[in-house]
C-alpha cells in the first residue's frame, strides 16, 4: 500500500520541486544586460546554476535556524542579508556543529587537570594563571 | 603509576577508571607533544620588513562579559576604525543565545553590517605580525583548550615583539594580555589560524593576494552596494594593476554610480591586463553603446562574441542587437 502510494507521489513531488525552482534559474539578467562582478566571480569559480538554487534555499534555512537558536526575529533578516552566498551555505549545513567563539569553560575534573597540565606545558590557554 | 595501578587488589572496581584515566591521559601527553608543540618559525623576509615591537596602543579595550567575546572583539576592531558602535549594540547582531557563542560568517557579516570590509588574512604568524605592522588590528580565533573539550575564543591582536617573543592582545578580561608565540600559536593553530582585519572601503590589509581581496570586496558589495565598495574597488585596481578581475569589478562599480567615462576606462584597462576576459569586452561594448560610441562599440561586443565560454551566447545576442540598430 505504501509503495503505491510512494510510486504514485514520487513524481509529482520531483516535478513540483522541480518546477519551484525555475525562477530562481531562470534570474533575470539585469538591465541593460551587463555581467554584474558577482556574476562573473561565480563562473570564474565555476559555480553551476545547482549551486546558486542552494544558495537561495541556504538563507532560508539559516533563517529557521537563527530563529530557533534563540536569535531574536526582529534581527534574523538583517543577519541573513548579511551573509555571502557561501557564508549562508555554510551555516545552513552545520550550525549547530560550527565553532562559537564563547570563552567559558564546563569542566569536569578530569578535564580540568589535563588542561591544567597542558596549560603549564604552553600547548593550551585556558588558564589565566599559567603563563 | 602503571606500577600503582597493580598493586591494588584487582576487585577494587574504583582503581580501573582512575587507572584507564591515567593511561588516557599519558597517551594524550605523547600524542600533543609529538603532534604540535613545534615554536611557529617566521620567515625572514617578514622578519627583516616589519618592525621589531609593535604595540597598537590606540586600539580601544572592553572587557566581554559572559559568553561575548565575539560582540567585544568586533567593537574593539571597529571602534579603532572608527566606526560609532558599542558592545551592547552588537550583541543582538551577531550573538548566537542558542550556541551561547558567535560564529565565524556572522563575525564577518556584522562587519559588513557596520560599512567595513572583512578581509580573512592568510593563516600564517607572517600574515598577522605583518598586518600589526601595518596598524591593523587582527581579530583572531583561538581553541584555548584542546580539540576534544573546545573552548573557542575571539581576541583581538594588537602588538608583538619579535625579540621576547611574544604577542599582545586584547582578549576576555584582560587589556593587552602578553602570550608567548607558542601557546599562542598552538591555541590559534586549532581553529586553522582563522583571522581577519575590518577596513574602511579604500584600505586594504598590507598581505592579502587579488583573488581573497576580490571576493571579499565583492561580498561586501552584494550586501552594501556598488557605490560603499567604489572606493576598494579603486583601492584594489591600484595595488594590482596586472589583475584585470579588478578593473572589470572597478567599471562595473562606477558604471552604477553613473560614471560612464570612468566605467569605459576601467573596462578598457581590463581587457588591456587580460584580452581573453569576455565579460569585460562585453560590458566594455554596453557602456560604449550607452555613450554612443557604436563603431568602438560593435568593435568590443564583437571581441566579446568571439570569445568561446559561458556568456558567448550573451554576447552575440548584444553584437546583434546593437548591429540592428
């Protein structure tokens, strides 16, 4: 039963994804038909039509994230505007996993003598005391 | 303690965690001081063109409060550039409550946000002592703690001395805190040596290659404009005369800050550097059109079309269109 409805669904869902991403394909060239510097640095990086469609659906999806990372929505679309095509793919993909520059440490004991140690050994800094 | 460990009765369940704990920890000693605790070397031509101690002294300091040295870091950077911001205004702009942190694209893209250019610099101590030397400060990323238990961290470096060694930041609570270099690169080695410099449009970092500086200026053009990035751009084209990406970006710039004069000679000046550039003729042809130039303009449309690649189609279609008229 489910696979007939899979076999039946399937298409239509590839077709109607397919179709929703046309327009975003198929960007108009600007007036007067000059090749904008963007343009041309993403075809020097030969960066393929697929690529700029995830880039678009990219920011969106940051956006959702933002929003449920505690980031206040008055300020997610500012954020998101601000962002490169590749900074949006980027944080899109992982978000959860990227490095936050936060400074505090959880330690657990066990932690914090080999930190203590390594610290003394110059290889880590979390310590303010060692020096 | 290997011996330690088999002296204790082996029914006592809480030697082995302890005894485990040891042996991971002995192993992780030899893994650290084999894999990474090599002094950063400079190279001597760094080390004979920047000055022997450096200290930005100008660069304002605030202390981060819980969680934000990112917030604090971009407002030490931004304020020595002059821009009017402060820490509580940036929080809400690149703080993440959920990752009780700030991440690396949102950094640069509050940057943009302020009207500065971020420029990454290159991940080598030479790139970072040589920005110093230039009177950048260098905003850098750091894993304080080791790979396994990340404490990552935004300082701002503002000085050096080559002679004892050590740099000088602006980092958590502490004004003008001195690292060696080798506690400082090894912290900064773990996060790739990710660093960068916020510049008014016009300046460029004293280090950065033509192809980093034009996606980094385009970048900020996609978010602030063509006219904010005019000047980088003008910037950009008199550092690399030879770079005709550069030019072509700089036409394009003042094409829309309607310049058309000055688009046509920085079009001109990009098919000059590379004649196999095909968006340059191009638009070189479109700007002349628009000035009514139509001979010099059917000339440079027709360069265009004859140029095999991704905007020939382009290009013929303007070649023909012009031609009709």
């Amino acid at each position: 039963m489910m696979k007939k409805i899979c076999r039946f669904l399937s298409p239509l869902l590839i077709a109607a994804l397919v179709l929703g991403s046309l327009p975003v394909a198929a960007a108009p060239a600007p007036a007067g038909g000059m090749i904008t510097t963007q343009d041309a640095l993403s075809a020097e990086r030969a960066q393929s039509d697929r690529e700029r469609i995830h880039a678009v659906l990219a920011r969106d999806d940051v956006r959702d994230q933002l929003v449920a990372q505690g980031v206040d929505p008055a300020e997610v679309e500012a954020r998101v505007a601000a962002l490169s095509d590749a900074e949006a793919a980027q944080m899109a993909e992982r978000l959860d996993q990227m490095p936050a520059g936060a400074s505090v440490v959880g330690a657990l004991f066990a932690v914090f003598v080999i930190l203590l140690v390594t610290d003394i050994l110059g290889l880590t800094n979390v310590f303010p005391f060692t020096r | 303690m290997i011996d330690c460990l088999e002296r204790q009765p082996t029914s006592d369940r809480n030697a082995r965690p302890a005894g485990v704990l040891a042996l991971v920890l002995m192993l992780l000693m030899l893994l650290m001081l084999a894999g990474c605790a090599s002094a950063p070397r400079l190279d001597d031509t760094t080390r004979a063109a920047v000055a022997p101690r450096v200290l930005l002294d100008d660069v304002p300091f605030h202390g981060q409060r819980d969680y934000q040295c990112g917030p604090a870091s971009l407002a030490m950077a931004l304020q020595h550039d002059g821009v009017e911001t402060d820490v509580d205004s940036l929080i809400p702009q690149v703080f993440t409550p959920g990752r009780e942190g700030s991440v690396q694209p949102e950094m640069l893209a509050t940057v943009r946000r302020q009207g500065r250019i971020p420029f990454v610099i290159e991940g080598r101590l030479d790139a970072l002592l040589t920005e110093i030397d230039a009177g950048h400060p260098v905003v850098v990323m750091q894993n304080l703690s080791l790979p396994a238990w990340p404490v990552w961290h935004y300082a701002v470096a503002i000085g050096y001395d080559l002679e004892a060694r050590e740099m000088i930041l602006h980092s958590g609570m502490e004004a003008q805190r001195v690292e060696s270099f080798r506690p400082f690169d090894a912290t900064w080695a773990r996060s790739d040596r990710w660093a960068f410099v916020a510049l008014s449009p016009g300046e460029l970092p004293a280090t950065i290659s033509p192809q980093a500086a034009l996606q980094a200026i385009g970048d900020f053009e996609g978010v602030r404009g063509a006219e904010a990035a005019l000047p980088a751009w003008e910037a950009l084209s008199s550092r690399f005369p030879d770079h005709a990406m550069a030019h072509f970006a700089l036409g394009n710039a003042r094409h829309t800050a309607a310049d058309l004069e000055g688009a046509i000679s920085a079009f001109r000046d990009a098919v000059a550097a590379d004649a196999s550039l095909a968006p340059a003729w191009l638009n070189l042809g479109l700007a002349l059109e628009s000035a009514e130039h139509r001979a010099e303009a059917l000339e440079a449309l027709e360069r265009a079309a004859a140029l095999p690649g991704r905007w020939q189609e382009r290009s013929r279609e303007a070649l023909e269109r012009v031609r009709k008229e």
